[in-house]
C-alpha cells in the first residue's frame, strides 16, 4: 500500500454524475476529500475540508457553513474583512497573475494563486501544491457543460436550490458565447510542478493542463489510499 499525501478535490462540474452512478461516495469515503463551493451539500457524508472564494457564497450560505464548521470540518476561503473576526476560518491572500505564482511557498507567503477568473478550482489546487499533496484528483473540474445531451453545468444543478452567478450559465466559460475562455490556461500554472500529480477525472473536460483519467481508472488509483 503507498503511503502518499493525496487528496481528492470535488468541485461542481456535471461529470461527476458518471461517479455517482458509479458509486462514487462509497469509494472515497473514509479519504481525504475536499468540498468546493456547494459540494458538501450534495455529498452524504461530511468533507475534510470546505473551500471557497466568493465572499457572496459565504454570505448566502453562512448558517449552512456554520452548520458545517460546529460538526468539525476545517473551512478556507479568500481573505476578506468580512473573515476578521471569525477564527475558524483560515484565509490567504491571493493573485491571479500566474507569474506570481508560489507553488509550495504559498503557505509562506500566505498567497494562493486563484487564475484570472478568480477560480476557487484553482484556489484548491494551489493550496493542495502549497501543502505537499504528492496526488491530487481534481474531480468536475469541467469548465463548462461537458454532456451534449444534457443542458447542466453542474451536477448538483436541479437538486439543490442554490444562489450562483455560475450554475447553469455555461456560457461564463465562453468567448462570445462560442469559443473556450483563454483563462483555461490560467491552469497550465501547475504545469512547473515536476513532482506533483494532478489528474484531472473528467475526459470531456475542457481543462488539458493535467492528465485525464476515467472514473474506472481513478477508483483504481485511490482504493489502496492511505490517508
């Protein structure tokens, strides 16, 4: 069994129906599985860590997130005066510039990097690096609709009532509502990490800055996990 700092990152991206259906929670439970956004509302068990960026997800979720907080999971968001007073959460400084981006000393600087569309994807993945996670499995990570039968963004979309300026509009993920955003890029930042494995589990994704795998293929990856 290998003893490696992995962690599985789940954003909002409509792939990840084809793990549900797959039986996803039960083959992650027990791991060191992180919650973006509204995740944690979808998943039946609690994360180890919920993450976020916009300080208008806070504000609509906030009894929810206290809710999340009081049961022991660890919160991180965008530093803001908003968090000042509150010391359960922990807070970085960030840039979207990827030429100031810290990689392993963003702990240090207590700078994350977050890409110019402010992406709370890259947000984690930046903390993932920063922390020393050797294996990080980016799941939903889609970039916009990925299914060309189904008209989702994501795959709590229709499930749960939530307040966002991103769900359900996949044109934010598009130049004149035809061509993938440049800042998809903004994810090739990661890139100069030699010895860090990032696997993105969306094959339609739009993201090609990190290998893709099949959930078949992920579930093979992580069932020996130590966490």
């Amino acid at each position: 069994m290998e003893n490696k700092k992995q962690c599985i990152i789940i954003g909002g991206g409509y792939s990840i129906k084809e793990g549900i259906n797959k039986g996803l929670w039960e083959k992650i439970k027990g791991l060191d599985v992180w919650s973006l956004n509204f995740a944690y509302l979808a998943m039946p068990y609690l994360p180890t860590r919920q993450l976020w960026v916009d300080i208008s997800f806070f504000n609509n979720n906030i009894d929810s997130l206290q809710k999340l907080n009081q049961q022991g999971v660890p919160m991180y968001a965008k530093l803001h005066s908003r968090y000042s007073i509150i010391k359960e959460i922990q807070t970085f400084g960030t840039t979207r510039e990827r030429r100031y981006y810290t990689g392993k000393k963003g702990i240090e600087k207590n700078v994350l990097y977050i890409g110019r569309m402010g992406s709370v994807g890259i947000f984690a993945l930046s903390l993932a690096v920063a922390e020393g996670y050797t294996d990080i499995y980016a799941l939903g990570y889609d970039f916009g609709r990925v299914d060309p039968i189904v008209d989702k963004t994501h795959f709590y979309e229709g499930e749960l009532q939530v307040i966002s300026s991103g769900v359900g509009r996949p044109q934010i993920y598009l130049n004149k509502d035809v061509h993938i955003r440049r800042e998809v890029e903004d994810f090739d930042a990661f890139k100069k990490e030699k010895d860090i494995n990032i696997y993105n589990v969306s094959p339609l994704s739009k993201i090609t800055s990190f290998p893709k795998v099949t959930y078949d293929e992920f579930f093979g990856k992580v069932k020996n996990v130590q966490m």
